[in-house]
C-alpha cells in the first residue's frame, strides 16, 4: 500500500503564515505571508478533494511528471504550474492575426508553429536573445531545431506529446538575452536581485527617530531655550543641592523677542508637518513640551502666564543649563558639534541607496565583474551590505567560499549549475542548440523537489520530453568527460576542506551526480533520508555504497571505532521483498540500531546506522576519485572538532538537533582522521582534549574524548557503546531515550 504524507504539515505553516500576515505591521512582511498562506491552502484543498497526492513524483492529477510545479516548503506541491502564466504584450506581438486556440497562451504556442513563428524562434536561437526561465520556455525552440535540421518526424512525435497542454503552458522563452556563463565564474545572485534588495532597506525607526532629533528638533530646541534665556532677569537658572537657583524669565522683553518668537512657532508648525519620526519633542512632561505651550500662551508678554507656567519655566531652564550649559556655550557647542556629526552621517538605507544607484549601470541579469567600481574603499560601507553587493559578484567558487559569499554545501549546489551546464551542453556539438541546453539545465536545476515517499526519484533533465529527443546529437567527447572530471574533483575537494564538518546536501549530491555521468564515472550517491517518513527500505545502491565502505576503511580508526562489517558481508544481495530494495542492509542498520518500535527517533537511528556504513558519500567519491592521498593530514578533521567544541559552548540546552549535527560532525571528523598516521591521531585527540577542557564542557562530553582516544590505542566497544573500566562512550545523534550527553 502506498504511503500518503499527511496534512499536519501544511496545517501548522498555514496557520504560521496567518499569524504572521495578522500580526505584522511592515507591508511587504504582510504579503509575502498572504502569499504563501496562499499557498498552503491550495496545499490542503489539492490533499482533500484528491487532486493532490502528496508524495508521489506526479502529485498533480493528471499531470506528466515533466511539468514544473510551484512547490512549498517540505516538498509541498501546490497544484499550479509555474509555466501557466498570462501572455504577456511582447508574446502576443509573435502571433499572426487569426490564429487558432482555445486560450491566449493555445493561440501564442500555435501561432509559434506557424512558418512566421519558426522563423521567429530560428532567428532568437542565432542571436541567443531569448531567456530560458523555467524548462518548459524550451520546447518550442527545440520544435524548430529539428524541423531546421531535418528531423521532421520527432518535432511531430514532441509537438504531440506537448499538445494536450498546448491550451495552458508557456512553451516558448521570452525575448531579451541571457548572460552566458563562462563556465569558469559564477554568482550567487545577480545584479537585479541585489540591486532590488538594496533599494528595499530602509532605516530602523528607533535610528530614524533618533537621527530626525538630532538634525531637527535639537536645533529648534537649542532656539527655544535661547528665546526663554533672554527673558531671565539675572543669571540663568542653574540646578544645586538646595534646588533651583538664579534668575527668573519672564522679568525682561528684548527688542524683537515677539518675531523671534513667531518666526520660531512658524519653523516649529513646518517641521511638524514634514517630520514625523521623533515624538521626543512632544512628551508631556519634557522640557521641550513644556517650553514650547508656555510660548505659545506668551503672546503679549506673560499676561496669560500664571505663576506656575512660569516656574515650570524656569525649571526646564535649569535642567537644560545644567546638563548641557547655557545657550552658545562652548560646552553646549560643543555638544552639538558631536551629535551633528552623527547626525550626518549616512544611514545604512542611504548607503544601499548609493550602491543600488551605482548598480544600475550593470546589466541585471548579470554579475558584477569586479566589486571596486561599486564598493569604493573610501565609501566606509558597513561589511554587511559589502557582503549584500558580493552576491552578485562573479568569480571562481574558490574566491566566492574565501570571502563568506558561498557558506554551506547548499549554497555552493546552487551556484554549481553555472558552471555544469556549460559542461552538459559541451557534448551538443550544433553550438545554438548546445547554448539552450545550457539554459535549460540551468533552469531545470533551479526546480524545487518535491516530497517523494516510497522509494520515489526526482524528476530527472532527460525525462523532459524536449531533452530526451534530443539524446542522438549528444556525442561523448574525452575532452568533456576529463573537464567534468575535474570539475568533480574540485568541487567535492571544496566542500570537504570548506565545510568539513556537514554531511553534502542532497542539492549538491544531484549535482555530483550529474558531474560522474558527464565524467563516464558514475557512483552510487547516497541522499539524505527523513526521518519522519522514512518506511524502513534502501535501495540497492546503499548495499553497493556499503561494500566499498567496508573495503576502503577496512582496518581504519572509523572501522574499529563504529565496528564496521567487512566487505564480505555485502558480497551477494540477500532474499528481497521487492526487486529494487536492499533488504539484507535494512536488516543490518535495524540490528545495529536496536529499534524497538518505529518512531520518528527510532527511523532516525536506523538512517543513522544507514549513514555509517556507508560513510554517507565520503568513501564512494574518495575511492572514485582517488582522493585518499589528498585527504591524509589532520587539518580537516581539526577543523571539525573546532567546530563541535564551539557550537557545544555556545549552547546551555544541548537539544536533539544539535547533538545529531554533532555527531554528524564527529563521523566525518573520524573519516579524515582515518586517514592520518597514528601519531597524527593522538595528537588530534589531545588537541580536541584541550579544547573541551577549555570550553568547560569535560563532565558532558569528555566520555566522547575518551572513548576515541581509547579507540586510537586499539580498544574495542562493546555492543551498547561503552569501553569496559573507563567513562569512554561511543558518540551517535539519534536515541529514543535520553542520550547521554544530554
């Protein structure tokens, strides 16, 4: 029986997503969470009237699996189709007069097959001035390749798998030019998408208030004191221990006080008007507030004066005089000088404003060649909008992981693409097809997966009805599958020396795996399994992960330290109940794990086990990709333990998640280190050893120093992971009770 994913989910981001939209007060934090309450709604209604099935590669009623789907967080299909978009101007422009069709978009695609329309799309593959956003914008184009190249029949046999959606999707690309990745530099972001987020900051309004006080309201008060100092008979108030003492206003009336007056009551109603930000000035209480109503009943002397508005009076003098000196007073003066400095300076929001303005010169769906011309050394810009500005810089994924741009596995699988593509397209020899497969793949790529259970796969390129017709013009060239090769090489190298401790994300492994078939090396990639819905099954390429696993650590520090069986234990599959799981492996990683009952913990040790055996990837691609003597020294393995002790430290409650990505951590610090000499291995140990002692943190986590140290002199484990007559513990994230540690 298939299993169905069930509705809790998208009811609890649903109801997220109102009580944000309810609760906020920002306008655009508002629309985007209508936006995606949107979304999930169509989520839950697609789940309860069945035209939704969550789960499955085809969650969209009848719906080919090629169609590129809106998918919500989680894998969530929401049931519409992000090629389902209205016909815009500039398409309709394409269409000859009088063409057949039911809709719009029917009467744009048909009008493309007319001779007009293929001439059209012949003359944007020349001049590549088309933009490829979703896959889908490039099946029409391949329609006219083929008809362009004499291959009539499969153009007929593509426009007939295409035409029952004919009515709905967008088939063709829009026009204007792409940038071409040089295959070589990529970006993260593109000169549009960062210019956009630029324009959007705006300033705090605790900073804008403040800044509004110190450029506005200080003035006006500073002229408001001095207007009241000139009324005082004598010296000016001033605070002492037995209160207030000097002169009092209100005794003298200088010539022109009264225009003074109107002139500053005038200034006062502008500014009012024009800045709103501050309400310092029209606290009740305040000095300012108190001044400011004793002058506006001063209009002829102070007849309308009583004896306590003038007190009040001359207590805000004093406490004005007191704290910051009399009016053009040095002390005063110079206080000023330091608070319009402030004052003048840029807001960040100014500054975005700045390097959005310098933006515009780029194209903006491009990079940014170099970061100098926007971000001047003398513009003092804050280091987090340098880093906004450093997205859409293009350069070698090396430079961008240097400078932070690039942070995690995730990040560098988005911007692989950029670079895979041109490689996929290499084996296209016709150079305008090979630059709209490049499109394509970069756009296929940018595809959100979806939540698949029951063994399911991801959607692949070839399954695109466009791609898979055009397998018979892809030659395989030595020269790509070397460059391929290394580009593998280089990225897993990358991401192992750059973020050491994290297992490589399913987002990357599609791309490695994409780069071993391009290679003509493929691999068995493991993906990461969840554990709220995993149902207990592998596939065969686990078992096949796992025999290379025992022959490459055979003997290690990580055989002994998790118990490895040997390589002979996956030798034959074992009795399956179905033709494409790995029965026998299940069994192992549910032995190994002691599940007692199936629970979202209780799946997750087993995937643990799963993930251990076969080192989650690492000895696949070392053993692959020759990458052994590459690996031998203990500088990533350090870099891990760093990491571990850090995060433990910076964390009083240690939870579930951060003691599975712990020991996710560990067992990728105990892979590099198994490549180490054993003195290497003991230095590394004493190293972690002193770090832990440092961070405090010896009484919770000091079994798990010991029991690797003890493991580096030879100890065995036994069953329950413990070391007979020491504290020594074997260190794993997941358990159904409470672990250790914690």
């Amino acid at each position: 029986m298939a299993q169905e994913a069930a509705p809790g989910y998208a009811y609890g981001q649903l109801e997220h997503a109102l009580r944000t939209a309810s609760s906020t007060t920002d306008g655009e934090v508002r629309r985007r969470a209508l936006a995606k309450a949107g979304r999930w709604h169509a989520v839950l209604t697609g789940m309860a009237d069945g035209s939704l099935t969550i789960g499955s590669r085809t969650p969209v009623a009848d719906t080919p699996a090629w169609v590129t789907l809106e998918v919500a967080h989680g894998g969530f299909a929401t049931g519409r189709y992000l090629a389902e978009v209205p016909v815009r101007p500039e398409e309709l422009a394409a269409v000859p007069a009088g063409a057949p069709g039911s809709t719009a978009r029917e009467r744009v695609n048909l009008g493309y097959l007319t001779d007009a329309g293929l001439a059209a799309l012949r003359a944007a593959l020349a001049t590549e001035a088309y933009r490829v956003e979703i896959p889908e914008d490039a099946a029409l184009p391949v329609v006219a390749w083929l008809l362009d190249h004499g291959h009539a029949e499969a153009a007929l046999d593509l426009v007939a798998e295409l035409r029952p959606l004919l009515h709905r999707l967008r088939l063709a690309p829009l026009p204007g030019a792409a940038p071409r990745p040089s295959g070589a530099l990529v970006r993260l972001a593109t000169v549009g998408e960062v210019r956009a987020t630029l324009r959007s900051a705006t300033t705090k309004p605790a900073i804008a208030a403040m800044l509004e006080t110190l450029r506005v309201w200080h003035p006006l008060y500073d002229r408001l004191v001095a207007l009241w100092a000139e009324t005082v008979e004598g010296e000016l108030p001033r605070l002492t221990e037995d209160g207030v003492t000097g002169g009092w206003p209100c005794r003298t009336w200088p010539e022109g006080w009264g225009s003074r007056r109107a002139r500053w009551l005038a200034d006062y109603a502008t500014a009012c008007v024009q800045h709103r930000a501050s309400t310092s000035h029209t606290q009740p209480k305040g000095n300012f507030a108190r001044l400011y109503r004793a002058l506006q009943l001063c209009q002829f002397a102070s007849a309308r004066l009583t004896g306590r508005d003038v007190g009040w009076i001359r207590r805000a003098l004093a406490n004005t005089v007191t704290k910051h000196g009399e009016p053009g007073s040095e002390r005063r003066a110079a206080l000023r000088a330091v608070q319009a400095e402030v004052a003048a300076r840029p807001t960040h929001a100014e500054l975005a404003a700045v390097l959005a303005g310098r933006l515009d010169g780029y194209p903006a769906d491009g990079g940014l060649p170099a970061l100098d011309p926007v971000v001047e050394p003398a513009d003092d810009v804050p280091p987090h909008l340098v880093a906004k500005v450093t997205r859409a810089l293009e350069a070698p994924v090396e430079e961008l992981v240097a400078r932070g741009v690039i942070t995690s596995g995730d990040v560098l699988a988005a911007v692989l693409p950029q670079i895979t593509a041109q490689l996929m397209a290499a084996n296209v020899e016709d150079e305008r097809l090979a630059a709209l497969y490049a499109q394509t793949y970069a756009a296929f790529r940018r595809r959100r997966g979806l939540l698949l259970l029951d063994l399911e796969q991801q959607v692949r390129l070839e399954e695109l009805p466009w791609i898979r017709v055009l397998e018979p013009f892809r030659a395989r060239r030595p020269d790509v599958a070397r460059a391929a090769l290394q580009t593998l090489t280089q990225t897993v190298l990358l991401a192992l020396g750059s973020f050491p401790q994290a297992i490589l994300p399913n987002t990357l492994l599609r791309e490695l795996g994409a780069l071993a078939k391009q290679a003509g090396r493929p691999m068995p990639l493991l993906e990461e399994l969840a554990a709220d819905i995993f149902v207990g099954t592998f596939t065969e390429k686990w078992r096949t992960a796992a025999a290379a696993t025992g022959r490459i650590m055979a003997g290690t520090l990580y055989a002994r330290y998790y118990d490895l069986p040997d390589e002979s234990r996956w030798a034959a599959p074992r009795r399956r109940l179905f033709g494409r799981t790995a029965d026998d492996f299940a069994a192992v990683c549910e032995a190994r794990a002691g599940r007692r009952r199936r629970s979202v913990a209780g799946n997750g040790m087993v995937i643990e086990q799963s993930q251990i055996l076969t080192t989650h990837n690492l000895a696949v691609l070392t053993e692959t990709l020759g990458l052994g003597p590459r690996l031998a020294g203990p500088e990533r393995a350090g870099q891990v333990f760093t990491w571990v002790v850090r995060h433990l430290g910076g964390q009083h409650h240690w939870n579930r998640q951060l003691v599975k990505n712990v020991a996710y951590a560990w067992r990728q610090a105990l892979f590099f280190l198994s490549f180490c000499e054993p003195d290497e291995q003991r230095a590394a140990v004493a190293r972690l050893g002193e770090l832990v002692t440092q961070a405090g943190l010896e009484e919770r986590f000091g079994p798990a120093v010991t029991g690797l140290a003890e493991v580096v002199e030879g100890a065995q484990f036994l069953p329950d992971g413990t070391l007979p007559g020491t504290s020594g513990r074997r260190l794993l994230g997941w358990t159904t009770g409470p672990h250790w540690c914690r």
